[in-house]
C-alpha cells in the first residue's frame, strides 16, 4: 500500500510539472506577443469623418497586426499637438498640412510623412433664405479660429465665387461647429462652413448648402500624419509599421462599408444610420489611397502665408514632406 502511494504520489507530480511546463509555454507565447506589442501614442484633431481610418486602424486590429499598442489622444489645436510631438509626448500627430509647414518654417523639427485627405471636407451652409454666394454681401459668417482650416476654406470659396472676403463678409470667431450651427440657428450669422455629418445635419434643418470645397477643387491637406525628422533615422522601423497599419486601415475602411458604418455610428454620434451611411460615402471617395500629399495643396497653403511670412510662395513644397518611408511601404503592399 506504501509503495502505490508513493508511486501514485511521484504520478501525481510528473502529470503537475507536465501541466505546469504546458501552461509556462503557453504564457511564454502570449508574454511574447504582448511584449511585441510597441506602445505609443498618437493625436487626433477632433470627432470629424476624416479621423475614421485611424479609428478603423484602432478598431479593427491594423494597428495591433503591425505590433503597436497605440494610445489616441484627442487634441483640438494644432500648435497644441505640436508642442506635444516636440517635447516627446506624442509619437505622431494627426493634423493638418498647413500646421507642420508653419511649425516646419520656425525652424520645428517635424515633416509630414503621409496625408489622409488632400482636399477640404466641408462644405458652405448658410441661413434657408440665402440662395447664392452674392446673397451674403455685408452679411457676418462664422468660422472656428482665425488662420484655422474653417478661415482658409471659406475665404477660398469666396474667392471663387466673386466675393470678397475682406471687405464683402465680416467674420466672427464662434467656435466648434455645434456652436456655429446654434449662431446660425438664431441669425447671429448668415453662413458658415461644415463638414460631414454636421454638413448633413444642417442640410436636414432645411438650410442651404451653396457649394462643397471638395467639388469646388480646393486643394489643402486637410488630415496629415507628422512625426519627428530624426525619427526617419532613429525609429524608421516604427514610422513604417505604423505607416503601413493606416495604408491597410484605409483599404479596410473602403472594403467593408458595413463595418465602418458601425464604426461612425459609435465615434461620430450621427444622429441616423442614414446620415453614418453619407458620411462613409462622402469619405470614401476623399480619402487617399496611397497616403501621399499632393504638393499643389502646400503650394496654395504657402499662398496664404506670404502676407505674414515674406518668401513663403517661394518655398518648395518637398521642403515641408519626407515620403520615403512611405514609399517602402506602397512598394511592398
């Protein structure tokens, strides 16, 4: 009886270690995979359509698949982000073109390495009796922030239409678009400028939409991805797997329309499946492929700066852009 106990006993131990040894190896592999697993942390400038590859990069694992645990940090501002890539707080921003030009043009250590959006999202909503551009001469308009992307889009649409943006309009600094709409809303303004699906929910109330910046062939990066110029030395590794992640990211978001539908409903807040729907449309068609900045958009952005900043036009757009990386990662795709 002694010696079965003690050999059930020593049975008992070799199936424990066996189990034990099975479970450290599996742990091994997992502890592998999270360590993996490069955690960083990126900027988004603010709940608009423009973001939704970064969401669908979030969501849908492309991050995950190129070994990147990626924190999003939602930063209304563009300086803001800025200083927050500088000083090491952020791994990339999520901004606009125009705002790494100027930060670039001080002399800031940062380049745009891809551009999700060459064209301006938005569109001009103005007040249901307002039929035309000229209907808004000696009317106020609303924009976000003097010098932002709301200035700049509606002062081009202005001057394509024949109306003068210093001495036709007056423009009032109102805020975000929630804000602008409730101006409107109460005849504080005439027009302002919206992007989907404010765009569309505007259009819903019964007011006018008199021209879209996108049809209108506004040229301007609206949505860059900027990082750190030493960083394409010393962490190159990095900016291609999480360059690579956002290409698939985009490619995600236009082959599975369903999902990315979801994906604004729970981000954007829309306030119908109808208007989550129109929103994919509208950015699906804007969205860049291939991530590369078209250089005629910083060619017109420099335009705007040269009263400000004297020589700005005659800056080179390839100045301000370093796509090499990105490059590497469209050839292996």
């Amino acid at each position: 009886m002694n010696m079965l106990g003690a050999r059930g006993r020593v049975l008992i131990v070799k199936s424990t270690l066996s189990l034990l040894l099975i479970a450290l190896f599996f742990i091994s592999l997992l502890g592998t995979d999270v360590c993996a697993q490069q955690r960083i942390a990126a900027s988004y400038p603010g709940i608009a359509g423009y973001n939704i590859p970064f969401w669908v990069a979030l969501d849908a694992g492309e991050f995950k698949k190129a070994g990147l645990q990626v924190d999003p940090v939602l930063i209304s501002g563009g300086s803001k982000s800025m200083q927050a890539l500088l000083s090491g707080g952020l791994d990339f921003a999520h901004v606009s073109g125009g705002v790494s030009v100027q930060a670039n043009l001080t002399g800031a250590d940062v380049t745009i390495i891809g551009t999700g959006s060459n064209s301006m999202s938005a569109g001009v909503i103005a007040a249901k009796e307002i039929k035309s551009y000229y209907d808004l001469k000696g009317k106020k308009v609303g924009i976000a922030s003097f010098g932002g992307n709301n200035d700049i889009g509606l002062r081009f649409a202005f001057k394509r239409n024949g109306i003068g943006p210093d001495k036709d309009v007056t423009f009032l600094q109102l805020g975000g678009e929630r804000n602008r709409l409730t101006a409107l809303e109460r005849g504080v303004i005439s027009a302002t400028i919206m992007s989907p699906p404010g765009l569309f929910v505007a259009e819903g109330q019964g007011f006018s939409r008199l021209g879209d910046l996108n049809a209108m062939g506004m040229r301007y990066p609206e949505l860059s991805i900027v990082t750190r110029k030493r960083d394409l030395k010393e962490r190159r590794d990095l900016v291609r797997r999480y360059l690579r992640a956002y290409v698939d990211a985009v490619r995600t978001m236009k082959n599975n329309r369903e999902m990315t539908v979801r994906m604004i409903e729970k981000y954007i807040h829309v306030g119908s499946k109808m208007e989550a729907i129109k929103t994919y449309d509208y950015f699906a068609r804007s969205i860049s492929d291939t991530l590369r900045t078209e250089r005629e958009g910083i060619t017109e952005f420099l335009a705007t700066l040269e009263p400000k900043v004297p020589g700005a036009t005659k800056r080179n757009p390839n100045d301000f852009i370093d796509e090499s990386v990105l490059e590497e990662v469209l050839k292996s795709r």
